[in-house]
C-alpha cells in the first residue's frame, strides 16, 4: 500500500470529522445531551488523530543521518501508536466520565430532534470516511477478512482509519440510541448510559490499536507470502545450494530489512560470489519490492546431508 493512497484515507477522515465535530458541539450547546458531547469529544480526538498520523507521514520522508542510519520509516509507527494514547485518554475515559455523571445526575434534552438529525448527517459523513478507508486498503486486503488485514497490514494508517471509522459508526449509532430511549421514556438515565457504551468502545479500540501498533513498534518481519517469496528468489540464483537461515525486518510500510546467509560451493572464486550476491539482492527486489534493505553473506554448507 502506498502512503498516496494512506494519505488519501486519512484526508478523508480529517474532512469528515472536523465537520462533524462543529456540528456535534453545536448539537450539545442546543441539547445538553451527554452522548452528543462524548461523540463532539470523540470526533475531535479523531480529527487530532488524523493530524498526528500526517505529521508521522512526513517525519518518515526525512533523510537517513548518522544517528538513524537506516532512516525514519518507523515514525509512521510512533505517531500511530501516539493517536491509540489520544483515543484513549481524549476519547474513553471522558466519555466514561460524561455517561456516569449524567447517570448520577440526570438532566432532561432540550429539542433532542437536532441532537437526531446532526447524528444521522453524521452517520452519513462517517460512512464515506469508512468507504475512502475501504476502497484503499482493498489491493493491500486481497483475500483476507478485515480483522486479518488489520493484524497483518504493515501499514499503520490504514488499520488505524478503518478502526477509528469503525468505533465512530457505532459510536453514532450508540449515541443515537441513548437519546431515542430518552424522547420515548422520559428518563434521561438513557443518554448517560449511551454515553458510557461510546466510552467502552472506545477504550477497547484504543487497546486493541496499542497492541498493534506497539508490535510493529519493536519490529515484524515480513509475512509469511513474501519470506516464502524472498527464500525462493535466492535458491533460485545460481551457484546458491540454500538458503541457511533468514531474517526480515519491516524499517517501516514501504522498506524492509533482509537479512540472509547463503550457502555456496567451496571452490566458488570471489568474483562469481560478488556476481551471485548482486544477482540473488537484484531476484529478491524483483519478488519483493519492500525489500530495499539486504545484506548477503555467503557461506559454506556445513549441514550434514543423509
């Protein structure tokens, strides 16, 4: 996935719930409803989210230097581990906060009809955002259901739009239900509880989204499509027997770190093998285009054969 068509997700996103977000808190000022402020809260914290995302973007695109020698791909890692802290602490525990206050102390909606017709144009706003989110990340998916894609992409964006997306869906729908419940009964105990389910939701996105993005944090290899991919490219140059042993590395979405010890004849000259290393890094490039970082070493083959 190319960050182009992350970015494109992102924007998306930033558009749909800056408008959302004014739109909510003029929703709250007219209603007072609890859920209408935990989702104004929560659309701001997914509008921050958005920025902070770009902002790891064009971290990533600074130059190697000396102290970060293979460069700052992993920023877009950092930032996205940074926007699961935000949809936490901004998000869940003040939407928590909001619904037990309202439960503790309920107070009646004023024209809960606006509160009604700001959702649904929300819920519309949102669902383009998830379909931009959908539509980019389906070359990237390919066969796989949305939950693997989520735990399998290397791209952190994508996963962190379409989760955000997700919860702000049923967010809508959450808040939606606490203040219908509230008009038919009366009883505005509804809208804080519907303010508390916004909460929960939220926390148990952002803990799903800190496991993620805290796995690509310390560092995943590459899957298990593109080692089969790479450890066929290098057997298949000549002059190499196999391939010892491999190791991979993701430096961030686009560039990954291969590292191999193969396994050539003992009476191979120096030049064929600087030949060998050069064709088996150009065969596994062409397999794997990630692969921008790889280090070679040629060995014996000391495994006894039977």
């Amino acid at each position: 996935m190319s960050t182009e068509g992350s970015t494109k997700a992102i924007l998306a996103a930033l558009a749909a719930n800056a408008g959302i977000a004014a739109a909510k808190f003029v929703g709250f000022l007219i209603t007072g409803s609890s859920s209408m402020l935990a989702e104004s809260v929560h659309s701001v914290a997914d509008t921050s989210n958005q920025g902070l995302l770009l902002f790891g973007q064009r971290q990533a695109r600074k130059e190697a230097d000396s102290l970060h020698q293979f460069g700052y791909g992993r920023s877009r890692y950092f930032y996205a581990f940074v926007v699961a802290l935000v949809l936490f602490s901004l998000g869940a525990i003040f939407a928590l906060y909001e619904g037990y206050h309202k439960i503790s102390h309920p107070q009646p909606l004023t024209s809960p009809l606006v509160a009604i017709v700001i959702l649904v144009v929300a819920i519309g706003l949102e669902s383009y955002s998830f379909r931009t989110a959908m539509v980019e990340s389906r070359p990237l998916k390919g066969g796989s259901s949305w939950w693997e894609f989520i735990r399998r992409s290397r791209n952190p964006e994508l996963p962190v739009v379409l989760l955000e997306d997700t919860g702000a869906l049923i967010g809508l729908v959450f808040a939606l239900l606490g203040v219908g419940l509230t008009v038919l009964t009366g009883d505005a105990i509804w809208d804080g509880i519907g303010t508390m389910m916004i909460g929960a939701l939220l926390g148990v996105i952002a803990v799903i989204l800190m496991i993620e993005m805290h796995s690509l944090l310390i560092g995943e290899g590459a899957t298990a499509d593109d080692c089969t991919a790479i450890q066929t490219a290098l057997e298949q140059t000549e002059h190499v027997d196999r391939v010892i042993h491999l190791r991979t590395q993701y430096l961030g979405p686009e560039e990954m770190l291969v590292g191999a010890k193969i396994a050539l004849a003992a009476d191979t000259d120096l030049l064929t093998v600087a030949t060998t290393i050069d064709n088996a890094e150009a065969a596994v490039r062409a397999k794997v285009p990630a692969a921008k970082v790889i280090y070679l070493e040629p060995d014996l083959d000391r495994a006894v054969r039977v």
